[in-house]
C-alpha cells in the first residue's frame, strides 16, 4: 500500500506528497541514469546510462512505505520498494532521496538524485543494476556503484568492479575496475572501458568508439590478445592493440608493439615497432599463420571447422 508522508501524517502529509510531486514536475528531472550503454560492435558501453536529462514530462512516484518532505536538509525522501518513472524510463531502489534548492521566481529545483538499495534502473533497451546511484543534475553526471555492477541491453551484457558512470555533457560512458563488455562470443576486458557516443540527426545516442586501458584482454571464437591500450571502432568491428601485444590463436603466438584485429574476418596484422624491435612469435608445426600475420589453425580430417 502507498502512503504518502511519514506513516501516520494524514492530511499533512498528503499535502507534503503533493509539494514533492509538483517540485519534481517543476525541475523535469528525467529518472535514470544515462543513455544505455550499447550500440554496435561489442559496446555494451554504446549508448550510456539509461535517461536523466532534463524536459517537461510529469515525474510518478511510488513507494510502500513513506514519502517524505525533509525541510530541515531540502529532500523529498520515497521510502520503501520505491520507484520513480518519467516516460519510458523508471528508477527502482529501496530508498530514493531527491535533493532540491529554492531558486527566487521559480520555486523548488532539483539539483541531485540519490538512489539507495537493489538500484534497477529500467528503459525500453537497458537495464541497470547496482547498489548506489547519484545524477549530479548540474555537471550532468551519473554515477553506479555497489557489488554487483551490471547493464544488460538487447545484445550486450556490462560489468564492473568499481563504478559505471555516465558524463552526459562530454557524450562519454565509463566502467571502471575489472570492466567487461561482452556480445556474443565476444569479449573485451580493461581496468577502465570508455565509450565514446555520438548524437545521430534522429537525436538518438550510438556508440562511436570503445578505449581501454590497463590488462587489456580481447577474446573471439578463434584468439585472444592482451595489450596495455585498446582502441575499438564499432563501425569497423576492428579492435586496434597498442603496446605489448600478444595475440594467440590455438598453441600459436605472434608478438609486436601494435595490432589489428578484425573481429568480422578473424584475420590479424601484428606491427613491429622502435621499442619491440621485429614481430615475433612461435609457430607449432601443422598450424600456419593467414595472409596478414594471424594464425590459422589446421582443418580436422573430416574438413568441418575446429
């Protein structure tokens, strides 16, 4: 059942009920927490977080328990299995405070969103998961934390150890700590995975780019690679390896200060540079590398693919 106010407030606290919902309706706070993080490639990182911008659209708030008005700090606090929807997009959490400031001629604005507690944030394509959420509405920031950091949209699947944030101004997502974006067979691994987003002309966000960095480690059906930097193009579906590079295919290995790796085609070009001298690597007899410096595995006697 929902109340409103603090269980056992009456009419006061319906009349608080009513001044949370019409502050939230003032500010146009957007409920969510970016984009999404997906668009194509292995970019679970593509479209940010899901929503939390500003607009007109009616904010609903519920709870089971309690809605509150702290005068005292400037919150309104929803309490209980809460839950706040704006258009297609609902926050869930425990515990959903909203701070706001007094702006002269215009009355109550919301200036930051706290969700506390099995944090879910929901949108048509994504959905969020985490213990701890913050929308800085002024820097236009959003921030997830807790222990089991996870955003699942129609192809891909994002973990983290540390943060998932979105920076809506500089069009950026980030996971941060043992991050994870896998599609598919697909796999990328870094300390730190940034996707770069890019507005297209029907105002949707797609995700343009992915760079990681720290113990990089991208796998496919055929290879895996480890390198200290990752740049990927989610249009070329090619993930470039800078520095220490080690790509292995089967009981093969090519080494090299750079690569390219095709995840379309599964071919690879290792590049030598100034610091790692020539590419080298270590070819078992019966396996022989492609045209381009991959390895190609031998095909089994009854000619069906490994």
């Amino acid at each position: 059942m929902q109340r409103w106010g603090k269980p056992g407030a009456g009419d006061a606290g319906r009349g608080k009920a009513d001044g949370f919902a019409r502050a939230l309706r003032a500010a146009g706070l957007v409920l969510g927490l970016g984009a999404g993080l997906v668009g194509g490639g292995v970019s679970a990182l593509a479209q940010g977080l899901p929503g939390m911008t500003a607009g007109k659209t009616p904010v609903e708030v519920n709870a089971d328990q309690a809605i509150e008005w702290h005068q005292d700090v400037r919150a309104y606090v929803a309490r209980g299995n809460a839950s706040a929807k704006r258009g297609e997009s609902t926050v869930f959490a425990d515990v959903l405070t909203a701070y706001y400031r007094e702006v002269p001629g215009k009355g109550n604005e919301v200036f930051q969103l706290v969700a506390e507690g099995s944090v879910r944030v929901v949108s048509p394509t994504q959905q969020v998961f985490g213990d701890h959420g913050v929308y800085d509405i002024d820097r236009q920031i959003a921030v997830v934390t807790g222990k089991a950091l996870k955003l699942i949209t129609t192809k891909d699947v994002v973990t983290a150890r540390d943060s998932l944030e979105y920076y809506e101004a500089r069009e950026l997502t980030v996971a941060r700590g043992d991050a994870v974006a896998v599609r598919g067979a697909d796999r990328m691994r870094a300390d730190v995975l940034i996707g770069q987003l890019k507005k297209m002309p029907d105002g949707s966000t797609q995700m343009e780019r992915i760079d990681g960095s720290g113990n990089v480690v991208v796998t496919t059906t055929t290879d895996v690679a480890v390198s200290d930097k990752l740049v990927y193009s989610i249009a070329d579906n090619v993930a470039v390896l800078i520095g220490n590079v080690k790509i292995t295919r089967g009981e093969n290995q090519i080494n090299g200060e750079s690569a390219e790796m095709n995840m379309t085609t599964k071919v690879n070009r290792v590049i030598a540079g100034p610091s790692a001298g020539r590419v080298n690597g270590l070819l078992v007899s019966g396996q022989k590398p492609d045209a381009d410096g991959g390895k190609t595995p031998p095909k089994p006697a009854d000619g069906k693919k490994p």
